[in-house]
C-alpha cells in the first residue's frame, strides 16, 4: 500500500543548472543557443509552490525562452560573484533583474553562506562588540537573528540596518554594471506594516525603500514598479503538501503572478 507523505511537495520544479554556475535554479532548461530572456532573482521569481510562474507566463507570451535563474531565498550575493552567470546574462536580448532584500548578503557586520544567502555563518568582531550579550552561535538564518537583534535594541539595530542599506546599493550597482545589454530592474513593492514593532523588521523586500531603488537608475536601463499588495496569502490553485501551507501563505498566490507577467510582457515588448 502507497502512503503520500505530509511533507513532501506535489510540485516538481526540475531544478537545474546553467553554464559553470553552482545555483540550482527553477527548470525546466531551457535553451539558450537563440534568443532568450534572463531572469534573475529570489523565491518570487523563482515562482515557490507556483506552478506557473510569471516567468513562464512571459516565455508564453513573447515566443521566446525565458531562463529563469533565480534560487530561493536568494540574495544579491548569489549572482555578483557568478561570472559564468553572468557571461550568460550578457548574450541574452535582455535581463530582468528582481529587486531583493538588503538582510541575505555578507556585510561588516555578518558573513552569510555564498549560495544559500538565507543562511548565517558568522557575527563579525564589530557585531559581537555592539551586542556582547548575544551569543551567535544559536542563529542559523539571517531572518532570526536580525528579528532578535531590532528586538533587543532597535536603536543599536539602526547602525545594522544603515549599514545594510549602502551595502545593498554597492553590490546591486556592481552586479547590474557587469551586465551588458537592456536591464530592467524589477522593484515587488509592498506596504510597510501598519503596526510597526520590534519584532517586526517592515515590508519586502527588507530594508529597500524608493530613494535606495532610485539610485540604480543610473545602472538599469528601466525601472519596474509593481505594487503587488494583497498578492500573499492566496492560497487558490498554488501547490503544497500539508505541512508547506504556513510557507504557501508567505508566497505571491496565482494572482500576483499574472499581475506581475502583465506588466513584464509589456515592458519587453
């Protein structure tokens, strides 16, 4: 007799990779010997428990390949140091950079892993000496330990964030400066909370707000905003197994992602 088991997704995302990359992104592969769109980004463009993505839905649409190189809980690190990805980005008709959070990258205050940016590794000598009373070692993503931080001082958690914002803002100009050709940028916004607390680190993506999209201008060829308020929580026709269903309701439901297609086919036609 088969059981399903609880835990284990219905939805098959045929990772792969692409040239020398060591990412996995969201297949299936496609073809790059013609003309392809690039795709790069984190969770919403990678399309989690979508099966669908509005990466797909624009390959539909414009006839052509659309590579989604995107990897979950990706940050900018994941792609700035990837020059085989790069090199890929470079031969593409254009490449649609998402905008992601400031919280999964390696600053002065914490190293996280090169791929799997979500994951801490290690407190600076700087961070240990603004909170001495924390012990690191209890933290395995960036998420909790920057909850736990703002929580217990959101005035020494300022200089954290400050620092994570110029940080952000260097490494996403350096990576869009690497890519030659049409670059869009991709800007998901979202409401701040509207009961702000300490728990709370504010609105995706963390730490970005205009003024720091803004100052990329200069580095893409366009700006995409879309306000994709409302898009979480829709769980109607996404794929999960029982015990995904708290992470399925983090997600841009089937709505949003037709939202956000709409606007991308535009833009690239």
């Amino acid at each position: 007799m088969a059981y399903e088991r609880p835990d284990v997704s219905p939805l098959d995302y045929q990772q792969c990779r692409y040239g020398q990359s060591k990412l996995l992104f969201r297949g299936p592969r496609r073809s790059l010997k013609k003309e392809y769109v690039a795709f790069i980004g984190g969770t919403e463009t990678y399309g989690k428990f979508i099966e669908k993505p509005f990466v797909d839905q624009v390959e539909d649409a414009l006839g052509i390949p659309c590579a989604n190189f995107s990897a979950i809980n990706a940050g900018v690190d994941a792609f700035v140091h990837d020059p085989s990805l790069t090199g890929l980005c470079n031969r593409a008709q254009a490449t649609v950079v998402q905008v992601m959070g400031a919280q999964n990258m390696s600053n002065r205050f914490y190293t996280v892993h090169p791929r799997r940016n979500d994951r801490f590794l290690k407190a600076s000598t700087l961070l240990k000496a603004i909170y001495p009373e924390v012990d690191f070692t209890e933290f395995s993503f960036t998420r909790h330990l920057l909850t736990t931080l703002k929580a217990l001082s959101a005035q020494r958690f300022a200089t954290i964030e400050m620092e994570l914002r110029a940080a952000w803002v260097g490494r996403m100009e350096s990576m869009l400066r690497q890519i030659a050709g049409h670059k869009i940028l991709l800007w998901l916004k979202e409401p701040q909370p509207s009961a702000p607390s300490h728990a709370n680190l504010g609105a995706e993506p963390l730490f970005v707000d205009g003024a720091l999209v803004h100052r990329l201008a200069g580095a893409a060829s366009e700006i995409i905003e879309i306000d994709i308020h409302g898009a979480r929580g829709q769980l109607e026709g996404m794929c999960y197994a029982p015990m995904e269903q708290p992470a399925a309701a983090e997600m841009i439901g089937i709505a949003g992602h037709a939202q956000i297609a709409e606007r991308m086919i535009k833009a690239l036609h």
